[in-house]
C-alpha cells in the first residue's frame, strides 16, 4: 500500500531547478519517480524552481501515486520537433495524479521551420489504456499545440481476422443457449469472429466504425447483441442490447463470438463499415482547477476518452492554428462518451470555445462561455448544455441536444441539421434564433423568453432578424419575445409549412420604420400579438394554411394584417380570437391578393374609440375561393364599418349570425348576409317599407315590410333570382354610361352613352350593340311577390 510524501533530492538525482540541463533534469526526474514508487511513496514532491524538459524525454508519473510539483515549473526545451509532450501518461498508469504548479511549453521560442504544422506540441498527454487519472491545480500555458491531451489508440486487428463486411445473413441467435433463429427483424453473423490474443489479453473488444467512424449507411441500428461459444462449438453466454463503440467484455473460456443487429435489411459490403477492434483509450480523467492558456492549438483535446471530467477551470487565449479552442471532442468519435464540462470559465479564444464534434453522452453544464463558437455537431448524440451562461458567442446545434436553462447575452443560436434539439427554460437577451433544421418537429423551443432592448436596436453590426424561420415546421410553446431591431423582427423563407405555436407571445417587437412581420404558416393557438407591428402571411408551397385559434390581438395607429398574396394561401382561418384597437380605427384585415378559402369565426373586434373606416378591408383586387365571417362580435365607439367588401361582388361571401353594436357593414348584394344583428335589428337590410327597387337577390329571399299595416303584407319574396331593376328598355332612347335597364328578363348596363335600336337587347353573355348603346349583360331580373297578407 502507497503512503507517505518523497521531496525529490536534486543532488542526488542530479537534477537541476534553474532552467538549465534538459537532458539530465529530465532523466533525473523521470528516476525519481520511479525510485519513489518502488520505494512505496505516495507522493513525490519537487522543490520549487523551473525545470528545463528534454523534449525527447517527457515526465512520466507512476500509477498509485500524486505528482506534486509543489508550484514548481515544468519547462520544454526551446525545440524544432512537431511533436512532443512535457508530461506523459502513456504507460497504462493507474489512480495517478499530477498537481501544484505549471507546466510551460515554448510556443514564443519555438522553430517552426522544420515542416509540418508543429500543432502536436502538449502539455499532458494521456494515451494507451490510462485509468483515473487526475490533473489539477495547473497552469498550463505557451505549447505549441495543446495544454492537455487524451487520445486513443486505433485498435486494428491484423493477421486475416475475418470480417463483418459482405458477412451477415438474414436471422437471429438466440441469446439464452445460443441456437440459430428465424427472425425477420434480425441479421446475424455468418462467420465465427475468434477470440485472439489480442482481443482475450485486453479481455474486451467491440464493434466500432471505420478510420473516420462510420459503420456505413446500410446500417440502420444502433444495438446488437454478441454471443460466446466455446471452442467445441457449445453455448457459453450472450450480451445484450449492446451499442456500437461499447465495450463487450470477453467471459473465460469463449473461443469465438457471433453477432446479431437489430435491423432486418442484410447490408451489402459497401453500406457496412463496421470494424471489431481494440481500441485503447483513457478513461476516468479528472481535470480540475487548472488554467489554461495561450496555447497555440486547444486548450483540450478529447480525442478517444470515456468518462472525462472538466471541472473549475479557466481557459482562455488559444489561438495560432486550428481549431484554436478551449475544448475539442472530436477524434475517436463515438468513442467519446459520458464527458462531463462542469463550472468553468471559457473566454478569448480566437475560432471556438467548446467544439463536440462527435461522441454521446456528453454534458456541458454551469459554465461562463464568452466569445468564440460553441458547437455541437452532427455526430454527437444525447448532449445536454444547461446553465451555462453565453456571452458574445455562437451556439449552433446540430447534433441532438437539450438546451435547457441556459442564459445568452449577445449571441445567435443556430438550429442546424437533422438532430433534435430541445430548447428550454432559457433566457436570450439580445440574441436571436435561426431555425435552420432540414427536417420536420426535431426542434422545440418551450418557456423561453427573449428579450431586446435598445443595445441590441443600436449595435454597430447589425445582428439582423432576432427570429428566422426555417421552412422545415418546427414548434414554440409557452414563450416570450419582446421587443425589436433594425431588422423586420421574423424572416420567413418562402415554403415554410405548418409551423406550431402554442402560448407564444409577441409584445412591443414593431418595428421602429414599420417593417412588416412576415409569419410562417401553421397553427397558432393561444398565441398574443401586442404592439407587433404589421403581420403578413408568407405563402409559396403547394398547399399553405393558417389558424389562429384563441389568440389575443392589440395594436393601434397601423393596420394589423396586412396581406395581398401573390402565392394562394389555400386556407386561413381566425377563430375564437380577440382584436382589440384601444385608441384608433386602424384595421384588423387589410386583404388583396391570392386566397382559397377565408374563414373568420367566432371573434371579437373590439374599437372603443373606433368611429370610422373598417375593421376588416377586403379590397377590390382580391381573389378568394371562399369567405365566411360567421359568429364574430364587432363594437365600435361610432359608425364604424365592420367589414368593407362592396367593391368584390365575385367573392363568394357569408356575413352570418354575427353581432355589431355601433358598426355597419359595407358589402355587394352578390354577398349573402344570414341571421345578423344589427345594433339590436336582426338583418335590418331585409326590413323595408316597399318592395325592393334595386339590388341583388337569391331565389327565396324574404324582404320584411318594416311598416305592416292590416290589408298589407308581412313582406315580399323573390321568386326569379337576380338584380331588380324597375327601368324597361326603350327603343330610340338616349342612354347614359353606366344606365342599368330590363329587358326579356334580364338587366343590361351601358358600357357607353348612346341611342338605341329597334330591337331590345336579349343576349346572356358579354356585350352586343343595340343602336349605338352597347349593351354588357349583367344577370337575369329579379322578381317579388308579397306574402302574407295581413287581415283586416
């Protein structure tokens, strides 16, 4: 059992602390160590001072044991090598630690014209099967490459060991004794993999990817299962629901293995790249406390590593060749697993501050992260960043990600790729959101709020949109954005589709120069619009759609929706949502252009001090399939015209079982109008004194006499569909432009002032010449008969 402290004799070991003496001072250590470990020490101390490092013969500590440089410093040799390490756990050490002073390379006095990038200059490195290794209390500073290092070895397998690829077949094994199954939804290996030295030596093997970690797109699983035989072809055991790069520990007595995927597509030899091998990796690296900075490369590189710790630590000032980082999990790709970034401040560094490249499992919490990129790629599964604080940087997340409770000052997340990304209980301060993912629902944001303020209107580099919207639908919920830019507050790429918002909340984002908001189609429910601005619809797929179902509109001194479609929007429908103008009489709706079917149910416009022009504004130039308002309440303070659409007669429109109160309305006859009361009238435009002498009627239609009197009728009912006009033709008549008369049944406008003929017109289409008058068809005569008579 290790205890007790060795101070390490420099006389004896004939080592030097005045920064002199490389080649001995580097030996003499290294023979102290080991000296100390035979011995049984537990610690061996240096005395304070800075130690010259040969660079050909790095510091190696022992297992079970503490190196403690007792805040001395470690000091490369000014060199040309492009690569070399000041520290070195390469050896398979065990529970050994290194602490209590600095570790200094020679970037500034380096001689870098030997060739290659001399990026591979570091300060600790670890490799070759290390475990529980811990390093803290170090600066670590001035390499040429990295400050710390952890990277794996390949593992390959030689000597004709048989491979996966071209190998599988359709079936399964059964995994309590081992027999051959019939199974659609497994493959199994065709070939028996032995259990060779190499794999039994190091007791483990496992199924990894190629040299760039890829186990080929044929193959659609990530789990498999190993069974064991012995060697006279006997069951011995199974694992089960293993992953690719897990570790498959090898039971005493297997001669060889079988493998089955949980896929049912047997993979050609091209789609399958997965590789047995024998990597070996650190595992169990704690990094705590340590500072490090001005290294050329990264601060630390993770390149291989299972269950790695970075706790407390500063790392700053990495710059010179790429990626000029703090932290890179990258090489080794899913190797890397359950790598923990807890608590440190990461600022400065000149490309990147935490780049995941690839790796699963990976958790980047309670972090002070300020400038740089911070990155998670597309090979990373199941990362989680929480609490951290961003500051003045990047965030882009490709890779699967929770993003939760995170504060950003400063900064643009960017939603990129396929993987899910779950945004969360986060604040954004002056920093927007790009959605960019290229497939449907992998992102949701939910209880988020983000807020800008004047800094972020007034920056010097315009930081553009605060939201950009994909066109692949993803959803918000339960969130805040408040305030605005320089920049129209959304951008909408044309094709965007059924986007999802559900309790999400627009305040004060108009825009300062009345920018409009384009929104993306889709579902809005329970969403809120206060002081938004001008909205507009942004169509272009084949088939768009809107709903906004119990949302709550304010606005005032600009019109709310201001839309004119080139695109067709195929279906846009409000229901159950309240419009409320405080102070004005701006419109809700100001429609033009392309629209399929137009439903408006179930709302209420309310105008307090409302007293003149429209609360919805369908313009002469507008096309639609359909429009429906039915079931809408409008008040208003005065006169106000609650839907204005007199000039579109070719709309199809309903106008029914809604409720005005100080409003009116303003449509075509062509329009049909149900059911609606009226400043307390039901219908009051069907309620007249006398039968109707203009206008147009539907086959059916009932006109209630407003003054009924005994002897007299309850109204009059249209018995011939069409306009009524009570003007017969005449022949040899001077006619005005624009003159509406009957003949055989049916209604003529004159398209020019004229004299006419002798011959009444009668044609049903276009326009024919009667005299010099020409005549356009209008639509056929109406006709009344009373009903009801009233007794005396």
């Amino acid at each position: 059992m290790s205890s007790g402290s060795y101070l390490v004799e420099l006389d004896r070991w004939n080592i030097k602390n005045n920064g002199s003496d490389a080649v001995n001072t580097s030996k003499g250590i290294n023979s102290a160590i080991v000296w100390a470990s035979q011995e049984g020490y537990s610690e061996v101390v240096l005395p304070d001072g800075t130690y010259l490092i040969d660079e050909n013969n790095p510091v190696i500590p022992q297992s079970f044991m503490t190196f403690n440089l007792g805040g001395a410093t470690l000091r490369i040799r000014d060199n040309s090598l492009p690569k070399y390490a000041i520290v070195l756990f390469h050896q398979k050490q065990q529970y050994s630690r290194i602490t209590n002073g600095k570790i200094e390379g020679d970037r500034y006095t380096h001689t870098y014209t030997t060739g290659s990038t001399h990026e591979f200059g570091i300060g600790v490195e670890l490799r070759n099967g290390v475990e529980y290794i811990t390093i803290d209390n170090l600066e670590i500073f001035n390499t040429t490459g990295d400050a710390i290092i952890g990277i794996t070895s390949f593992g390959g397998i030689g000597g004709g060991f048989p491979q996966l690829g071209g190998n599988f077949e359709a079936g399964g094994i059964n995994t309590s004794n081992g027999s051959l199954t019939s199974d659609t939804n497994r493959i199994r290996s065709k070939i028996k993999i032995p259990m060779v030295p190499q794999i039994t030596n190091l007791g483990r093997f496992g199924l990894y990817g190629d040299s760039y970690g890829g186990i080929g797109k044929e193959i659609t699983t990530n789990t498999y299962d190993v069974v064991f035989y012995k060697s006279d072809d006997t069951f011995l055991a199974s694992a089960k629901d293993l992953h690719f790069f897990d570790e498959v520990e090898v039971p005493t007595g297997a001669s060889y293995a079988k493998v089955v995927l949980h896929q049912a597509t047997v993979p050609s030899i091209s789609g399958n790249t997965i590789v047995i091998r024998t990597p070996e990796f650190p595992k169990h690296v704690y990094i705590e406390k340590c500072n490090l900075h001005h290294c050329r490369r990264l601060g630390i590189a993770i390149c291989g590593m299972k269950h790695c710790y970075v706790n407390g630590c500063e790392i700053h000032h990495i710059s010179g060749t790429a990626p000029q980082g703090a932290i890179d999990i990258e090489d080794g790709y899913d190797l890397n697993q359950y790598i923990f970034i807890d608590g440190n401040n990461i600022y400065d560094n000149q490309s990147y501050n935490i780049i995941a490249v690839a790796g699963k499992h990976i958790s980047i919490t309670n972090n002070r992260i300020r400038s740089g990129i911070f990155t998670i790629n597309s090979g990373v599964d199941k990362a989680i960043v929480e609490n951290n604080y961003f500051h003045d940087c990047g965030p882009r997340l490709t890779g699967d990600t929770l993003f939760s409770n995170n504060h950003l000052y400063n900064c643009r997340l960017l939603l990129l790729g396929n993987g899910e990304a779950k945004i969360n209980n986060s604040h954004f301060h002056n920093s927007p959101i790009n959605f960019g993912k290229e497939k449907a629902y992998v992102a949701q944001i939910d209880n988020c709020k983000f807020l800008y303020d004047e800094d972020f209107y007034g920056a010097s580099i315009n930081p553009g949109a605060p939201l950009i919207f994909s066109t692949e639908p993803q959803s918000i919920s339960d969130s805040i954005f408040e305030g605005s830019g320089k920049e129209a507050f959304t951008t909408v790429p044309v094709g965007a589709h059924d986007w999802i918002l559900d309790n999400v909340s627009f305040i004060n984002i108009k825009h300062k120069e009345n920018r409009i908001t384009p929104l993306p189609p889709g579902v809005y429910n329970g969403c809120k619009f206060i002081n938004s601005g001008r909205l507009c619809d942004r169509s272009g797929e084949a088939f768009s759609k809107y709903e906004f179902n119990n949302c709550y509109f304010e606005w005032d001194s600009y019109t709310l929706f201001y839309m004119g479609p080139s695109q067709k929007v195929d279906f846009f429908k409000v229901s159950n949502c309240y419009f409320y103008n405080p102070v004005g009489y701006d419109s809700a709706f100001f429609l033009n252009g392309n629209w399929g079917n137009l439903y408006l149910k179930e709302n209420t416009f309310y105008y307090p001090n409302g007293n003149r022009y429209f609360m919805i504004d369908i313009r002469n130039t507008t096309v639609a399939d359909s429009v429906q308002i039915i079931g809408n309440t409008f008040i208003a303070n005065h006169s106000m015209i609650s839907v204005n659409a007199d000039k579109s007669p070719n709309i199809p429109l309903i106008f029914k079982d809604n409720h005005l109160l100080k409003s009116q309305i303003n449509l075509h006859d062509f329009h049909l109008l149900l059911n609606n009361l009226i400043d307390n009238e039901l219908d009051p435009y069907y309620t007249r004194n006398t039968e109707p002498t203009s206008g147009f009627y539907r086959l059916g239609q009932q006109i209630k006499n407003s003054s009924p009197k005994p002897g007299s009728y309850i109204g009059w009912v249209n018995t011939s569909e069409g306009m009524v006009n009570n003007i017969p033709w005449k022949p040899n008549t001077a006619y005005k432009v624009n003159a509406l008369v009957n003949a055989n049944g049916k209604v003529y406008k004159a398209m020019e002032a004229g004299t006419s003929g002798a011959t009444a017109p009668s044609h049903t289409t276009g326009s024919a010449l009667d005299g010099s008058v020409r005549w356009e068809y209008v639509n056929t005569l109406a006709a009344f008969k009373p009903f009801g008579q009233i007794s005396n």
